[in-house]
C-alpha cells in the first residue's frame, strides 16, 4: 500500500500555524515513507474561500517549501459527486430526511448511525472508543441542497486515495462519524492519527490575542520559511534525540508519529528567535548578504556595495530575523542617527565624559594608522594612564559613534566606520550634549 496523505485547508485569508503544522506532518509523513502528500482545497464557503483566500494560503506554502504531489483537488468542483452519494445512501437506507427543526425550512438528508460501539487505533493517541449511545445521526445534505463538511471529506479522501489521515485532535469526535460513513460507503476506511493542541502560556488554544499566529505574520516580522518549518516540526514531536536545528532531509528520515506526543504543545516564541538565527547564521554569505541588501533598500537606505558587505559580515551573528537587520545597521549609513535617550542620561550627560571623549577624539585624530588594533591598543593606552575603568570609556564612545549602547564588536567597528567618520560622529556628540 502506498502512503497517501493530505492537507485539506479550508482559506479564509489566513493560515494559522495550527493548520501548517498538520501540513508538515502530513508532508514529512509520506516522505518518510516514499509515499505522496496531496493538496485539497476546502473551498465550498465562497464567502470565505476567495480567489485571494486560496492564494494566500498557497503562498504560505510555497514559503514553507511544502511541496504537493500533482494538481490541487478543490472540493468546489465535487458538489456533483457529494450529491449523488447521498442519493446513494438513501436508496440503500443509510440516510433518510426530514425537516430538521420542524421550522419548515426543507429537508435535509440525515446519515444514520449504525447503533454500534466504535473504537479505533489512533497513531498518537493509541485506542479511541465510543459507545453506540453517545454517538447520534447527522446532517450530510443541508435543506439548501449543500453538502455537508462530513460528507464532502469522507468523499474526497476517498476520491483522493487517501490512505492516513493526520489532522487536529479537535476532529476526534468527527472521527467516529466518519468511520460509520467510510463503511456505509463501502470503502477502506484511512489509519487516522490526532494531533493535540498548540496552546498558549497559560494552557488556552494559541490565537493571535497571544502573539503572532499566522504563517503570514511571521514572514512579514522577518522570520525564514525553513526555520519556522523546523520549529513547528518540533511542536509535538522529537527525533529521539536532543537535536533541534536540523535538515529537511533529517526531519524526514526521522518523522515517525509513534514520537509525537499527545499532551498539548506550548509555544515558546524565544525558542524560535533562537533558532531563526541559527538559521540566518547557515545561510551562504551571498545570500546572507543579499537578504541584507533588500532589507536596506526597502527602508530607502542608500549604501556603497562594498562598505555594505564590510558592514552586514560585523553584525550577521547578531541577527535573529531579518526584521532586525535595518535597525542593527542604520546608523552605519548615516551622520544624523538618533541617539538611545536613556543610554545618553546614563552614560554621556555625566561630569567628565564629554571632556573624556574629547581626549579620545584627539588621540584618534593623531594616530598613523587607524584600524582595529591601532585603536584598541590607544583605548587600552588612555585607560592605563587615566585610571578610568573600560565601561567608563567604551560605553560613551560607542554612544557617541552610533547612537545605540550594544552592537558589534566596538573596534573591528571603528574600523570599518573610518577615522573621519569616527571622529565627525565624537565632534557632533560633544557638540549636541556640551550645550
């Protein structure tokens, strides 16, 4: 038998990190097995399942690099087939109508239930029953001729081959239904397999009250599609090890669903941080530095191309997102930066610093050769002779070169600033905070 899995979204304009994670479940599940992952789009609300809808969610996945085996099935295009298996099933008995309500508003087809205990081996969530009591009859056909959820996905994974279904643990219940409907239908029922929850902080389902929850967000604050692909990867399941940062190759060769845990998933958004700058660290240079030069140019930053690269290879171990990269190099690209107002009380509106950087100022103006040693070794120097300690010197000088009180390195920083530019920066501190 050959794995056939699915992702059967319904659009509405957003995709929530929920659903993408059962999409990357599904994709490393039948890739792990030389099987297909298949695409179906749910889009029978054309309220909500709009051409832009459809796009949106195709666009996330193109960015998460989750590839679809064929053409995508959209369940639109199979009211036909929906309908006729419900004309099917009330010719053999399976269903009947009635005006659900009686508020003579038409009939809809109601499946009925086999009035039999049902149980189910889930993949994560081991064996599953229901009693035959619990479990009512159903609508399949609205009054309004419209097929129903149920109905329509029974149908399609059958259309579709589908042979594991993996999906959120909120679709246990429609599970069992589904069960019944498989079998009124005389086909293979799929191996089902329940995801639990992602929650929040304080155990709630995560929404975006709690932060970003889309995939689309995350790509707008500057995180990488494959990071993020890796990081919710590991939102409920574990390799077996104490791996984290890994490969797609990887991740497949080790995906199995016996490892996904069953309890609810908590996301940590620091966790991500940490591992989208992993990420950005495993990136080619070039395109590192690519990646940096788009950044710029779409803040309307003007740069000289071999100053920038000098500039992006300084700061790139402290980028976490792309989102950072403007604002970690900004004041590279221009004398009129704004200066850190509570560093500035802290460290530069002080008796003697401004005195202090003037000295340093003249120092760096008197030196042969202006790069990072030289500069170090002066700093070093003046600290000997003053008696000042080095957060003294270091802090207000790095205020007065950038505006900003943490950023790279400070002498490797120095250099490629230049001396003019280092002490046209010190001149216009002084000059601003003198007075």
């Amino acid at each position: 038998m050959k794995v056939r899995t699915r992702f059967a979204p319904s659009p509405t304009g957003h995709v929530h990190i929920g659903n993408m994670r059962a999409a990357i479940y599904n994709w490393l599940f039948a890739r792990h097995n030389g099987g297909e992952f298949l695409l179906r789009v749910e889009d029978t609300d054309r309220e909500r399942s709009t051409p832009e809808a459809i796009q949106t969610l195709l666009d996330a996945m193109e960015w998460l690099k989750l590839d679809a085996d064929g053409e995508p099935l959209y369940q639109s295009t199979r009211m036909e087939a929906h309908l006729e298996a419900a004309e099917l099933l009330l010719s053999k008995g399976l269903a009947y109508k009635e005006d659900k309500g009686g508020l003579g508003q038409g009939e809809c087809v109601i499946f009925k239930m086999p009035g039999t205990d049902t149980s189910f081996e889930d993949g994560i969530k081991g064996t599953l029953s229901k009693a035959a009591e619990n479990m009512q009859d159903f609508v399949i056909v609205r009054s309004n001729g419209t097929p129903v959820f149920h109905l329509a996905n029974v149908l399609d994974d059958i259309e579709q081959s589908i042979t594991h279904v993996i999906r959120g643990d909120d679709h246990i219940e429609n599970t069992y239904r589904h069960m019944a409907l498989y079998q009124a239908l005389d086909a293979d029922v799929p191996k089902f397999a329940h995801l639990p929850m992602i929650i929040n902080a304080q155990g709630k389902p995560y929404s975006k009250r709690d932060g970003d929850a889309f995939v689309g967000d995350f790509r707008d604050k500057g995180f990488l599609g494959d990071a993020l692909f890796n990081y919710l990867a590991l939102l409920g399941w574990s390799p077996g090890d104490d791996r984290e940062v890994m490969t797609r190759g990887e991740m497949v060769e080790a995906f199995d669903l016996s490892r996904c845990q069953s309890s609810p998933a908590q996301v940590d958004l620091r966790k991500l941080q940490w591992m989208n700058g992993e990420y950005m660290l495993k990136l080619p240079f070039v395109e590192f530095e690519t990646t940096c030069f788009q950044a710029v140019e779409k803040a309307g930053i003007d740069v000289d191309a071999d100053y920038a690269r000098a500039v992006f290879g300084q700061v790139r171990e402290r980028i976490k997102t792309v989102a950072d990269i403007v604002p970690m190099v900004a004041y590279f690209f221009t004398e009129e930066f704004e200066y850190d107002a509570k560093a500035v009380r802290k460290k530069l509106q002080k008796d003697g610093v401004l005195e202090m950087l003037e000295k340093v100022k003249s120092i760096f103006k008197e030196l042969d050769v202006f790069d990072e040693a030289s500069s170090d070794k002066a700093i070093h120097d003046f600290i000997e002779i003053s008696g000042l300690n080095f957060g003294a010197v270091m802090a207000p000088l790095r205020l007065a070169v950038s505006g900003i009180q943490s950023g790279p390195d400070l002498f490797p920083m120095l250099e490629i600033l230049g001396r003019d530019r280092v002490v046209g920066r010190m001149e216009r501190t002084i000059t601003l905070f003198l007075s």
